[in-house]
C-alpha cells in the first residue's frame, strides 16, 4: 500500500533537504532554504530526490522529472544529480534506463544483502558466528510474525504447501538440500500475512542464509535434513488449525538442527 507522509512531517523533511525558495507542495508557505553546501551536495541531493518521491507518494516506475528539471528544481549541478542517482541506483531506489530516464526503483532489501553478506564474511573467516546471527535472525522473524499467520490461516488448505513439504521430506531421504522449497514454503505462509515487508526481511534474510549454507552441508546429516522438512509440514498443520502454541513449538523444531549444528543459544 503507498502511503504519504503527514503534510507536517514531509514539509519539514523538505525543508531540510531541498536547496530551493519556494511554495512546497499540498499548499505548504514559502520557505527560504540555504544552498547545498559542497561538501554535503551529493547526500543532500540524494535526500532532495528521496524527498520528492516520499512527498509525491511515487510507486516503483514512476517517472522522475529529468535531469535538468531536477538540476533547475534542486539548485546544483547536472554532475551532482548524475552522482546522487547513481548512487540511489545502487541502492535500488531508482532505475536508470539510457534513452528513456529515471524512474522509481522497487526498492528491494537487494543492497542491505550484500552489504551484509560482506559484513559477516568480513567478520568470521568460517561464517560460523555470522550464521549463528542470521538463524537466530530468521527463527525471530518467524516467531514474531505467529500470532498474526495464524490466525489468517485457520481453516484454510493450501496443497501447494502441502506439496512443497513432500518434496523436501522426499529430497531429506535422498540426502539431498532443499533450499528453493524452503523459501518458497516461507514465502507461501507470509503471503497470509499480507505484510510486502515480512516477506522481502524473510527473503534477504535468507539469502544471507544461504551464503553460508555450502559451509555446513558437509555436516549436515540426512536425519537432520528430514527433521527440518517435517517441522515444516508440522508448522503447516498447526497453522491451518490454528494451533498458534503449536505453531511455535513448530518452528522450534524446524532450527533445531541448525542450533545444534551452530552451539547456537536456545
């Protein structure tokens, strides 16, 4: 859903980042706004344009005014807008399409990723502590969004779970991972949610997940790999009967492998 700011709250946001003497937009009165430094024209920039998207309540491909517009509207150079939008291209707020100009990115959780991945791998020369955090990370998020699953779940049957759960109890018997099922049986539960912000925190918080699986696939017994698919199908079950105590002990079982694997505080 796209929300604007408050009027209060996105004329005051504007207020301190757009380097123009002007009416503000929704009515607001005219207020004189010192140039952008030098030193802080490339953020201040940055913020001016997240201003404009956050005031106008743009949604991800909508246009943005060009390039010069923006130069004449902001005050700075074409150099300076060309670096901001690089820059928030980077962080997946806009996309930068040659021949066509810019537009509102989708604003994934794609950066903070790999910005994570980096952090960890940086920070632990196996990934064993990093990945301690992120399972610790994952089990909070499922258990945090419980209450709320459940009771969108109770009474409802939903055979493509169903199915994703016998694929990855068939695949644990052959000894074989079952990472796509696995994100995609998480994603298929938070849809209920019907929170877009759940559902992209689950998904990059398994992506880092992922980049420290190739680690502990070697110590990772077949047991272990069936005991987290049947939790799954356990979850499963008590959400469609909206069994919510159920439910969590569910995800209990479902990183209890990987807390034993990883030492990992219960």
């Amino acid at each position: 859903m796209n929300r604007k700011m408050s009027d209060n709250f996105a004329q005051a946001f504007l207020r301190n980042q757009i380097p123009t003497t002007g009416a503000l937009p929704n009515g607001g009165a005219e207020v004189p706004v010192e140039p952008i430094s030098a030193v802080n024209r490339s953020s201040a920039t940055m913020n001016a344009i997240k201003a404009y998207i956050l005031n106008r309540g743009l949604k991800p491909g909508d246009p943005l005014p060009t390039e010069a517009r923006l130069c004449d509207d902001l005050g700075v150079s074409r150099s300076s807008v060309r670096e901001a939008l690089r820059k928030l291209e980077a962080l997946d707020i806009i996309r930068v399409y040659q021949g066509r100009g810019s537009f509102v990115g989708e604003m994934s959780l794609v950066p903070m990723v790999e910005t994570l991945v980096l952090r960890y791998g940086l920070t632990s020369a196996t990934g064993r502590d990093s990945l301690r955090n992120v399972v610790s990370m994952r089990r909070y998020i499922d258990l945090g969004a419980a209450d709320s699953l459940v009771t969108a779940m109770a009474g409802t049957s939903n055979p493509h779970l169903d199915e994703l759960v016998a694929t990855m109890i068939a695949k644990a018997e052959a000894g074989h991972t079952y990472l796509d099922e696995d994100i995609a049986f998480h994603n298929g539960m938070n849809a209920y949610v019907n929170n877009e912000l759940l559902t992209q925190l689950t998904g990059a918080v398994w992506l880092v997940h992922q980049a420290f699986i190739p680690e502990l696939n070697s110590q990772q017994n077949s047991d272990s790999l069936l005991d987290t698919a049947r939790a799954h199908g356990n979850m499963l079950r008590a959400a469609e009967a909206g069994d919510t105590d159920g439910y969590r002990q569910a995800i209990y079982d479902h990183y209890q492998p990987l807390v034993d694997l990883l030492q990992l505080d219960h």
